[in-house]
C-alpha cells in the first residue's frame, strides 16, 4: 500500500546542501528534501521554466499599462 503526505507550508527561506533542499516556513518548521544531482539538474529545469513564464507576464502586463498610460495623455 502507497501512503501519499501532502504538505503545505508558506515559503520564507530555502537552503541547499550537498545532497538534500531544506525549506523553512514562517512558523520555523523545516522540510528536508534529499536529492541527487539528477534530481537539481530537474529542478533547475522546472524552476527557471517557471521564472521566465512570470517574466514574460509582467513584461506583458508592463507593457500593457504604458500602452494605457500613452493612450491616456494623449486624451488628454
């Protein structure tokens, strides 16, 4: 039988050693993930495709507000 823990914590600090990813909530409380090369090169991977998705939506959104902003002086 497979038992699946779910657990939900508000990121506040992460560090990483050799072999594990240790994230720490705002309450203290610690989760320690181990990991192996393979498994960092992944995350890395995961994390930097997530960051750039973000980039480009605010640079969209950026973009989007000084169109607004440069349609509004000149109504003006």
């Amino acid at each position: 039988m497979k038992i699946k823990q779910t657990v939900t914590a508000k990121f506040n600090t992460v560090y990483t050693g050799w072999n594990s990813l240790q994230f720490t909530d705002d309450s203290g409380d610690e989760i320690e993930i181990q990991m192996t090369d393979d498994n960092y090169l992944s995350l890395a991977k995961t994390v930097s495709s997530k960051a750039e998705s973000i980039r480009k939506e605010r640079a969209e959104e950026a973009a989007e507000l000084a169109s607004q902003e440069n349609a509004n002086s000149l109504a003006d």
